[in-house]
C-alpha cells in the first residue's frame, strides 16, 4: 500500500518561495523515483521534478534554477523548495513515484512518472502577481 501525502501549498507572491513535502510510506525508495508533477487549470499536467534513492536528480526547463528536490531518508520525505516563484506556476501539485530504471532518459524517466498510478492527493500553490 503506497501513501504519498503532500502538504504545504499556499498562496505567496509573485518572486517569492515556498516549499511543499511529500510524506510516503509502503514502498521501497532503493528501486523508486519520486517527484513531483503539477496541473493547472486548462492546461496538461507537467512533470516537474524528481529524486531516486542515490540522490540524482531530475528538473523541467521551466523550474530548473528556481527549484530544488531533496529527500529525507529518516523522516521518509521529499521536499520541493520552490524560489522565485511565477504566477505560471500557480497550479495543484502532486506528488508521485514510480519504479526507477536505469535504461530510461531523465526525461523519459519524468515521463513515465506522469503517469504512474501512484500519486498524492495534492497540494495548492496559488502565485498572485
């Protein structure tokens, strides 16, 4: 049973931060990617984001450089510390895992995730101009 639990979203200003954490449980980090993917009214879902196990680490063009994944081992959770913040980054953000595999792109990796049938229920983060 895989729990993926997100929580703090909010509302912050144009160019500010904020970070968002996943808690998980019910699954075995040593053979996952987790990360995080968003979806915003009107628009696709976008994979953002994601961490495996060793610590490498995955970012989309559009927040690399502005955000930072991170994993507590002993508190088994990851972290999305999101700065500089845009209202096109208003959107409900998910978190989600998925089996990690060696063979794939980074990329290909994100895209898989985006797809995955494990997935959190949610957090809002609402950007205002």
């Amino acid at each position: 049973e895989v729990q993926l639990v997100e929580s703090g979203g909010g509302l912050v200003q144009a160019g500010g931060s904020l970070r968002i954490s996943c808690a998980f449980s019910g699954l075995n980090f040593d053979g996952y990617a987790i990360g995080w993917v968003r979806r915003a009214p009107g628009k696709a879902r976008e994979g953002i984001s994601w961490i495996n196990f060793p610590g490498t680490t995955y970012y989309a063009d559009s927040v690399k450089g502005r955000f930072t994944i991170s994993r507590d081992y002993a508190n088994n959770t990851v972290y999305l510390q999101m700065n500089t913040l845009k209202p096109e980054d208003t959107a409900v953000y998910y978190c989600v895992a998925d089996r990690y595999s060696p063979l794939l792109t980074f990329a290909q990796t994100m895209g898989v995730m985006e797809f995955t049938k494990y997935w959190g229920q949610g957090t809002q983060v609402t950007v205002s101009s």
